[in-house]
C-alpha cells in the first residue's frame, strides 16, 4: 500500500504552500538547503508515492532553494568602496558604471551607488539608530550574511588584519539558547552597517 502525503510528518507544512496541478512531487532532496534534516525521509516517501494527487494548499512558503539576495546601498566614494569590498572582505567586482558597481558577497548581489556627501550648508550624515539586542548595541540598518562557522572565523581574521574597527566585536551570543550564533559588526568606509552571523545550528535561524 502507497503511503499518502496526508500522513507525512508535520516538517512539510514548511516545505509546500500550493496544490500541485501536476501528478507529481514538486520537493527534491537535491533542491533543498542543508538545514532540513528531514527532507531525505521525506523524498523517499514522495519516491513510493510518484502518483499522489498533492498536497493541499497550506500558509507556509515553499522552500525549493535559496536565491541570491540583492541590495543596493549608498557610498560616498567608490574608490573607498572598491577597497573595502573587494579588498578587505575579498568581494570579486561585477559590472560597474561611473556611479555604481556590483560586488559578489558570498554568491549575493549587492551594489554600492554613488551618493556624494552633502555639504556644509547642509545637515552630515544621518544619525545613526540602534536597538539592544543581548545588550549589545546593534547599528540600524545593517545587512550581511549568514555563514558557516569557519568562513565566519576566516572573515573576522580578514577584517581584524585589515585594521577594520568593530562596533560589536566577534562574539557569540545567546550561548546556550537555541538561537546560538557567532557574530560581529563594524562599518564600510561610506558608514553602513554590516553584520556577518553564523549559527551553531542553522536549522534553528528561524527557531523560537
């Protein structure tokens, strides 16, 4: 007897969020990122049961694989940023026009735009917000990436050798807790606010 997707675990409600149209199973163990240890258990299920009608339509957003994110960010010198990114961080360069250009952060697409500073008749740079988090003062906005532990360690040494100052020094927080994860900040020549975390257990980046 073929088992029915209606008696699978609850873990797919994570992965499907629409009925199928097609006979078939829309999840593959190759497709789905690392931190779903179930996804194998799962695959060979749908493998025993390749004419399933589908799955119902659930609230949860389908987690085939992960893209790469893109941001657009302002700088107030490219020269600066061509450093800093592709130098200190070891970003390679993209495309790139006399007011823009593309840097890979980790297979992510981020773009640093020119935007002069404004001059003395005018007020500086914004003031900076943060928010308390596990006591630290975080800078708001930030943005970064989640990596593995190692390319996390590799990084810190990078920037510490590079003279970079930390508004929040590599640290691990929430030690003990389920959102475990190493951390740090520090800032871009124009200013903005990056953060690069990694997690004692990825699959608990979303864990309450």
């Amino acid at each position: 007897m073929q088992p029915s997707h209606s008696s699978l675990p609850l873990y797919a409600n994570r992965l499907i969020s629409r009925r199928l149209t097609a006979p078939r199973c829309i999840i593959s163990l190759q497709s789905l990122p690392a931190p779903y240890p179930n996804a194998e258990a799962l695959c060979r299920a749908c493998k025993r049961a390749p004419n399933h009608p589908g799955f119902p339509p659930l609230r949860y957003p389908v987690l085939m694989s992960l893209r790469p994110f893109h941001i657009a960010f302002p700088v107030d010198d490219l020269a600066a940023a061509r450093h800093f990114y592709g130098n200190v961080l070891g970003c390679p360069e993209g495309r790139s026009a006399a007011h823009w250009v593309d840097f890979n952060l980790f297979g992510h697409q981020i773009v640093a735009h020119l935007k002069p500073r404004p001059d003395s008749s005018h007020a500086g740079r914004d003031t900076p917000h943060s928010s308390s988090v596990d006591n630290h003062d975080v800078p708001i906005p930030h943005f970064g990436v989640v990596l593995t532990q190692p390319d996390w360690e590799a990084l810190a040494d990078r920037v510490r050798a590079a003279g970079v100052h930390f508004i929040i020094e590599p640290y691990t927080r929430f030690k003990g807790e389920i959102g475990e994860q190493s951390t740090m900040f520090f800032l871009d020549p124009a200013g903005n606010a990056l953060e690069f975390k990694a997690f004692a257990d990825l699959s608990n980046m979303f864990a309450k």
